[in-house]
C-alpha cells in the first residue's frame, strides 16, 4: 500500500478537519517545527462554541526572540489554563459527552510545558487516548520552502471558512445559534462521543 507523505503543522486542539488529514490510514504524518511561528493561527488558538458563538481560546506566548515554531515558549504569567477550562466547563458541561470525558480533558489544563510545540503534542496525546486512535507521526529535520510532501502549512485557516465539507451534528447552542463548522475536535467529542471516528471519516477533503 502506497502511503501519502503529508506535512502537518502541530495545532492547539485542533480543528476537526485537521484531524481528517491526520487520521487518514494512507497518510503518513510529519509534523513541521521548524518553521517560523505564524500568529493568529491555530498553533497557539482553538475555537470552541459559546454560549454566544464561536469562542477563541489563545495560549499567550512568551516572546524570546526566537522564531521558529520548536523554540516557541509559552508564557505563564497568567492563569490562562484555568481561563480555558473554565470556558470549556462552561460552554460543553451540558453536553451529552462532557461528563465522560471531564477527567482526561482536565489532565490538558495540567501540562507545564515549555514549549508549545512540546504542549500540543502532548495534548494530542491525550486527544488520541480520548479518540481511542493510535496514529504515528514524527517530526521533521529541517524546513522545506517546497517539500515534496503533500504540504498542509497554510491549509487551515482560523480567520476564514473551512475548505472541507462536513455533515452538520448537534452542537449544545446550535438551537439558538445555528450550525457552527469545524470547531475544535473537542467539540466534536463533546457532542457526538463514541460516533467522533466515524464522523471525522466522513469529512470531504478539499485536496
């Protein structure tokens, strides 16, 4: 079987679609680290759903000159650990899946990581246990402008639309607000529990 060398940037709690990509059985997964940090992406942010829409939880960085993603050191000045499970207490704990996964969820907001490429890739960790999934991935050695990869660096926007089309499920405010796509994939687990594989399977790829 021919597999699909794919680069894949390491997210916060990524996005659903990023876990299509990830998950796909042809796909063998490298992570990039040694790219220079792009802000305002979701390297260092995930969205969830609020009680007033989509909510942006971001890990503040602590800028120490260096640029590329492995060197980036996250700033603990302040509490924003609690800040975040706080928000997603309170956005998903009257969801039909939140209680199940309360404790593994909560290990996320224990990590003293460093660095946020160490942090991530620890709290995939924990998202795989949840998922019950076993995907191997490994990191690259140096940066490629044009890698002969299939290259997925750009390809998940936190400002714009998804590209990939998914199936609408019930979110918790979804009665009062609508359909909100390609959230985090902890609203996915949230919401749909056990049925997230096989909803993640069914995501359409743009690519």
């Amino acid at each position: 079987m021919n597999m699909t060398n794919v680069l894949l940037p390491v997210f916060y709690m990524p996005p659903i679609s990023w876990f299509s990509v990830f998950l796909n059985p042809d796909n063998e997964i490298v992570f990039e680290q040694f790219e220079n940090f792009p802000k305002q992406t979701y390297r260092s942010r995930t969205n969830i759903y609020g009680a007033n829409g989509k909510l942006s939880l971001i890990i503040p960085v602590h800028h120490n000159g260096k640029r590329e993603f492995k060197d980036i050191e996250i700033s603990y000045r302040e509490d924003w650990r609690s800040l975040h499970w706080k928000s997603i207490k309170t956005a998903y704990q009257s969801s039909p899946y939140f209680e199940y996964y309360e404790d593994q969820l909560k290990k996320i907001f224990e990590l003293e990581e460093k660095f946020l490429l160490d942090f991530n890739l620890k709290v995939l960790e924990i998202i795989q246990q949840i998922l019950k999934t076993e995907k191997a991935q490994s990191l690259n050695e140096e940066y490629i402008k044009n890698p002969e990869s299939i290259n997925f660096r750009e390809k998940f926007s936190a400002k714009l639309p998804s590209e990939f089309q998914m199936g609408e499920y019930y979110q918790t405010f979804s009665d009062k607000l609508g359909f909100l796509e390609d959230l985090s994939i902890l609203d996915l687990i949230c919401n749909k529990g056990p049925e997230s594989l096989t909803y993640i399977k069914s995501i359409k790829q743009p690519y």
